[in-house]
C-alpha cells in the first residue's frame, strides 16, 4: 500500500522550488503533496508526483539527485482528536512516525502522508484500526 515520495536537496536561494515546480509543471506532472524544511543553506523537499518515475526523471535529466522512499498515505478523520486514528494504533506497537505532511487539496478527506520507520508492520496495524490507506489510486486525486 505504501506510495513513492521524492526527496530532493535545493540550495536555499530564491527561485529554486519554483525551478523544480516548473520543470515539473511542464511535463503535466502534478504536485499531490509537499513538504519544505530548511536549513541556512539548504532546503529539504518531500512530495508526492501523480507521476512519480516521470517525476524523477525529469528532476534527474536537470541534474537533481534524487531519492525514492516507500511512504504511506492515509485518511484521517477531520474532526478534534482525528489524528490519533491514525497515530494511537501506531504508537501501540512502536512504530515511530518520522514525519508527515498533508495532501494538497484532496476535497473533503484529510490525507496525510506518512514516513514510518516500520512499514509493513504499520500497514497492518492501520489495516487492522479501519485506517484506510491510499495506494496508487492517490495519483488520481
């Protein structure tokens, strides 16, 4: 179930992102989520593509390095206290979450993305809670 986040390193200067959004962009690859964290000089990118092998492709064939990581995409309830559908079963068994981020406008569902440190057993334990997870079928929304 898990899907593909692309992680690329740009320098923190301005213009950058959008660089990588326009190469992207342009080969009619859409951005489902996104994450920026930065540091004095460099900014650290996640994202999730509709596209993710065209995506890394195309940021490959601009001289980006670029790394894959299996991530997990999951509903999560929009109401006070929602998260923890998705973190309690989790943290029952362990499993730490390394980070995660929201999906960019996916209509009434909140869908986040999740990097965990143990994916399959995280898969079955959210399978278990009712947790319900998104496959390739999120490259659609």
């Amino acid at each position: 179930m898990p899907v593909k986040q692309i992680s690329v390193s740009l320098e923190n200067v301005p213009g950058k992102l959008s660089e990588v959004s326009e190469y992207l962009g342009e080969n009619g690859i859409n951005i489902i989520a996104l994450s920026v964290a930065d540091t004095a000089d460099i900014s650290a990118i996640r994202f999730v593509a509709n596209d993710p092998e065209k995506a890394t492709n195309v940021l490959k064939s601009h001289g980006y390095s670029i790394k894959i990581t299996d991530v997990l995409a999951v509903e999560t309830p929009n109401h006070p206290g929602g998260l923890n559908a998705v973190l309690k079963p989790l943290k029952e068994v362990s499993i730490n979450v390394n980070y995660l981020y929201t999906c960019l406008g996916t209509g009434e569902k909140t869908v986040l993305i999740v990097g965990v440190d143990k994916m399959e057993e995280a898969i079955q334990v959210l399978k278990k809670n009712w947790v319900h997870m998104y496959d390739e079928e999120l490259y659609r929304l």
